[in-house]
C-alpha cells in the first residue's frame, strides 16, 4: 500500500530550483530559501485572473514548496529571486493539496 501522506513530494519535483522569496511585510522584508521551485507557462486560470492587466511576454508561473515558504505566505508585490532574474508576484494562491503556492510573477528589467 502506498503511504497517504504527501507533504514531502513536492521535494522530489525533477527540476527544481532554489530561489529565494523576499517576502514584504509591514514595511520589512524577509527572505526566505525555498527548494524545489519550478516555473513555466501561466496557466489559463493565472491569465484569467490578472483581468485587465496587460501580458508582456515576461510572466512566468512559479510553483514555491509551501512549507518552505512558512505560515506568512506568498502575497501579491513579494519577489522571487531565481539568482539570475528577479519575478515580481502578481497572483498568488495555494494549490496542490496546500502543499505549493502557485504565483503568477512578471520578471522585473534589468
């Protein structure tokens, strides 16, 4: 029989990339190493939901390991950095069983 506990299979995404979440509360920010993160296309539902925001082709969907992140979360103006490119989030919300946060991020200029 299979184990019915999935809170660790996020960690074994093929894939994977650290970043580092610059989460900004109350006027501080506080970073957070994340593992296992994975990006690609936004999905419909992500389109869907920035609504009368304009794509400019830099938008990417980014998929961040919940426990990593912690009990603060991932809200919209927080930053991941990939250590090459920084991704402002526009959308975020908590999928896969609570076990991910999917963000819908634009990457910021150069």
């Amino acid at each position: 029989m299979f184990p019915s506990d999935i809170s660790s299979d996020s960690l074994a995404f093929d894939g994977g990339v650290p970043v580092t979440l610059n989460q900004k509360r109350a006027g501080t920010v506080n970073l957070i190493s994340v593992r296992n993160a994975t990006n690609g296309p936004l999905t419909n539902r992500q389109i869907q939901a920035l609504g009368s925001v304009s794509l400019t082709g830099t938008e990417r969907n980014w998929s961040l390991d919940a426990a990593d992140v912690g009990p603060d979360g991932v809200q919209p103006g927080d930053v991941i950095d990939d250590g090459s490119n920084r991704w402002t989030v526009a959308t975020a919300d908590l999928a896969t069983l609570g076990s991910r946060w999917r963000c819908a991020t634009r990457k910021q200029p150069a």
